[in-house]
C-alpha cells in the first residue's frame, strides 16, 4: 500500500515488425521506467493496450516484467474481462511473482451498483493473498459501492479513480471511509486537483519517456509546495493534451511515438488505435527538444 502512494507506472507493450510483442523493447521500456526511480509498474494497463492483447500476450508481458524488474519494483497486472478470465489471469500473476492485480473498470453495457460489487469480490476471492486495485472510470460507482465491496474482500487495499471530476472524488473518497489508498487515474495533468482531496499517488504513462518529470511532479506535491507543482505541470501538460484529444483517441500513440524517436521501441499500434500524423510527431519531436531528451 504504501508503494501504491506514489507514481504508478503503466507501461506500453510494444510490437515487432511482424506485429508480435517486442520482448526486447519491453525490458528496455521497463528499465528506462525503473531506472529512472518508479517503484510501481503495472503491465497490462490500458497504456499497455490490455484490450489489443490476447490472453497469451497478457501472460507474456507479465512475465517479461516480473523477470525483467520485479526484484525492484511492484508489479501489478491488470486483469479483466470475464470472471472467469480476470480469475485466471490473477493467478497467473500470483504464480508469476505480482504483489497485486488491478481490475480494470467492467466494459458490460449493462452494469448494476450490486453486479459491480460482485464481479470485483468474486475476483479479489480468488487471490486473498493478492492486494486488488479497483478502476473506477464510472461516476455511478460511488463510495457506498466501495465501502461494501472492501468489507467482504479486505485484499481490496487501493482505488485508481479516473473520473474526471475532482469534487465526485473528494464525495466518493469521504463516503468510502478511511483504508484504500486513494490513486488519481489521469496521471499527471490532474493529479494536484485530487491530492487536494485526498489522493496519495497518480498513474503514468508519461514515465515510459521522462520518468524524472513524473517524480518531480509527485515530490513537489507531497511537499505541498504549489509553485512548483505549476512549474511542472506546465511542461507536461503539453503531452497530457496531445494525449487527450479527440476523446483520447491517440493516448497510447502519443507515448510511443516519442519512445520510437527515442529509439526504445517502434510506434506501431494495434486496432482500434493508430498512429498518429505528421505534424503530431513534428510537435512530440519539439517537446523531447524541450525536455532535454531529443
């Protein structure tokens, strides 16, 4: 939990020239993660594409990741889809060396306050010695729903709440009650508007390119210094934009991109993304200049 309370990685999955998962490109995504001072990385987050992946890719990056940094950081698999499936992949990543599974946010059309609560149990009961992060991406999931569900499954110790509305966070975090460590869902461009409501750590897929600006960002909140927060989150909210337009359309394109420039991994992605254009890549080039890393 406490390692939870600070940047959490997501990262890309990267493919090959035949469309296959890069193995080598994800341990040097990974190491440039970790090297640079992320201690939380989850695989098979939506970054990673988790939903372009077949259960044997899945697999494959968890193990990559465990093998690759898991001595150095904790590892936490998103899992999904089915009970039955997310059950099978949280004990894969239990066998594998994970500390803990996140649940991604059900993609049923038809979703009940009562169904959600049973959907997350029945997972978290699978896996009682695993911790479970919830996703929440829904504002009808409110903090009595949270409340319950971490009653009957106490493994259920974190919220990744990515609603975009800090105020709902602040009523949904009070109504939870005390326990979870709360982590704010849109990475960098919004965290300093839910550490004002009780968020203690914020994902990333920003870490894939600079995670130096990641860690700077979460230390000047921790140290409530509200200059500096500004600072930084002006130099990444360039990125963040590009990321979120057009409904977020290119929110993985926009992070391989700039690895690819940087020679980590190739842009390419899978269905229902696509790369992005010519003059995005010309401003991604621009922002690694400004950076220092380009």
């Amino acid at each position: 939990m406490e390692e939870l309370a600070g940047v959490v990685a997501i990262p890309v999955t990267p493919f090959d020239a035949d469309g296959a998962v890069d193995r080598d490109a994800l341990v040097r995504v990974l190491r440039r993660v970790v090297d640079g001072g992320v201690r939380v990385v989850t695989p098979n987050g939506n970054t990673g594409e988790f939903y372009a992946l077949t259960p044997d890719e899945a697999r494959l990056a968890v193990e990559v990741t465990v093998d690759a940094v898991g001595g150095e950081a904790a590892v936490v698999v998103g899992v999904g889809g089915a009970v039955p499936v997310a059950v099978d992949a949280a004990r894969h990543a239990q066998r594998s060396g994970a500390v803990a599974v996140m649940v991604h946010q059900p993609v049923h059309p038809y979703v009940s306050a009562d169904g959600w609560v049973e959907y997350h149990r029945a997972i978290a009961a699978a896996v009682p010695d695993l911790g479970v992060l919830l996703y929440v991406r829904s504002p009808r999931i409110g903090g009595a729903e949270i409340a319950r569900l971490r009653a009957l499954a106490p493994n259920v110790v974190g919220v990744k709440y990515a609603v975009p509305d800090p105020v709902r966070f602040g009523v949904v975090a009070g109504e939870a009650g005390p326990g979870p460590v709360w982590i704010a869902g849109l990475a960098e461009s919004s965290a300093p508007g839910y550490f004002a409501l009780g968020a203690t750590g914020f994902t990333s897929g920003l870490v894939n390119v600079h995670p130096g600006l990641s860690l700077r960002l979460l230390d000047a909140l921790r140290a409530g210094d509200g200059d500096a927060v500004r600072a930084v989150w002006r130099s990444i909210e360039p990125f963040e934009r590009l990321r979120a337009a057009g409904e977020s359309e290119h929110n993985v394109s926009v992070v391989k991109e700039a690895l690819a420039q940087l020679g980590v991994c190739g842009r390419d992605v899978r269905p229902p993304s696509s790369t992005v254009d010519a003059a995005t890549r010309e401003r991604i080039g621009r922002l690694l200049a400004d950076w220092g890393l380009a």
